[in-house]
C-alpha cells in the first residue's frame, strides 16, 4: 500500500534566478527595470495570483532600495498615501502590488485615488506556453521531483494556462511522488491529475 502523502510547506525562492522571464511578463520586467527615469517615482503592479508578482517586487525592491506595498487593497490607505508622497520627495521608488487596477479598487481615500490614477500600471499576463513548461521544470526541481524531460509537453494541451494550474499540478505530482516513492511517469502524472481534478481533454494543436 501507499503510504498518505502528508503536505508540506516548501520555502520560498527569493533569488534574481528564480523569476522566469516570459512574453508574458517581460513589459512590467522592462518598465521596472527603467525606474530611475520614471516621471512618477512609483508604479502599480498587477497579475494573477501566483505570477511571480511578489517575486519579482521583492527583487525590485532589494536592487533599487525602494519600497514595497504588496496586496495593496489590503493596507491602510493614510500608510499608502503618505508612502506615495515620501517616493517623490526622496525619488525612492514606490512599487504598489494589488489584483486589480485603481478604477476597479474601491479606494475611499480620494487623495490616495487621485494619486494612485496618476501612478503607472504594469500588468502581468497568464502564462504562455513556454512559461508554464519552464515553471513546471523549475517547481518541480526545485522540490527534487524528478520528471521524464517529455512530461511537460505531455501536460500543457491537458492542464489550464494558469499560475494557480500550474501549482495545483505541481502539488499533485509532489503528492504522488511521496506516496509511491518513485520517480514520476507519465501514467502517474496522468492519475494524479485525474485524481487532483486538474486534468483536462487534451486541446488540438489549433488551439
């Protein structure tokens, strides 16, 4: 029998190598790169869950000396207006991560509102393909899963392009992998994925 699989919280990467550079990313990449000429000494940043958004702000943050409000909805607005002013005074850059852009963020503070329309917007996309066969790799690996090299290219017409897919993937083949002590094949990726709900009929090479 199997032994149950128990979860287990893996640390977070937080190293320049760790992000995944992609079509999918690569605008808020190249704009956060640019800072030091922005007109607005701050940017708002947003993605899906599981982007790499945080990632990728904590780099920023780290190489520039900036500062970082990440789910910014969820933060004090005076906290957040008063950042905002501080960033043009000491052009220090502000980077402000949250789901959604300002129209479609109830702030209730009109001078944080005010400000935070005339603030950039960067956007994150959901993955491309070859983005989510090198996030698969990397997940994998870095949770020393070892996978036929042909599994992601198997996977990717069967899963969604999606971050979050993307991890529910990789904790159901981490899963399995603990449970059956050996290595990963494509026949117990594909009952995992089943048994994990995260399988879907293949998509044809025309999308």
């Amino acid at each position: 029998m199997s032994q149950i699989a128990l979860p287990l919280d893996w640390p977070v990467a937080d190293a320049d190598e760790d992000f995944l550079l992609s079509e999918a990313n690569r605008a808020a990449f190249d704009h956060l790169k640019r800072w030091s000429v922005w007109p607005v000494m701050a940017t708002l940043l947003t993605g899906p869950r599981k982007s790499g958004r945080s990632l990728l702000g904590r780099i920023f943050v780290r190489k520039t000396g900036g500062r970082l409000f990440d789910d910014a909805e969820d933060h004090d607005e005076e906290a957040l207006f008063h950042a905002w002013n501080h960033a043009q005074e000491t052009r220090r850059p502000l980077l402000i991560i949250a789901d959604r852009p300002a129209p479609a963020w109830e702030v209730k503070l009109p001078d944080l509102r005010s400000r935070l329309t005339a603030t950039p917007h960067v956007e994150i996309a959901e993955p491309d393909d070859d983005l989510v066969v090198n996030l698969l790799m990397k997940l994998l690996g870095d949770r020393g899963i070892a996978v036929p090299p042909e599994l992601p290219q198997f996977l990717l017409p069967r899963i969604e392009l999606s971050y979050v897919a993307v991890q529910q993937v990789v904790d159901a083949l981490d899963r399995a992998a603990l449970s059956h002590h050996r290595r990963i094949t494509i026949a117990m990726s594909k009952r995992a994925l089943h048994e994990a709900g995260v399988m879907r009929r293949a998509r044809s090479s025309n999308g």
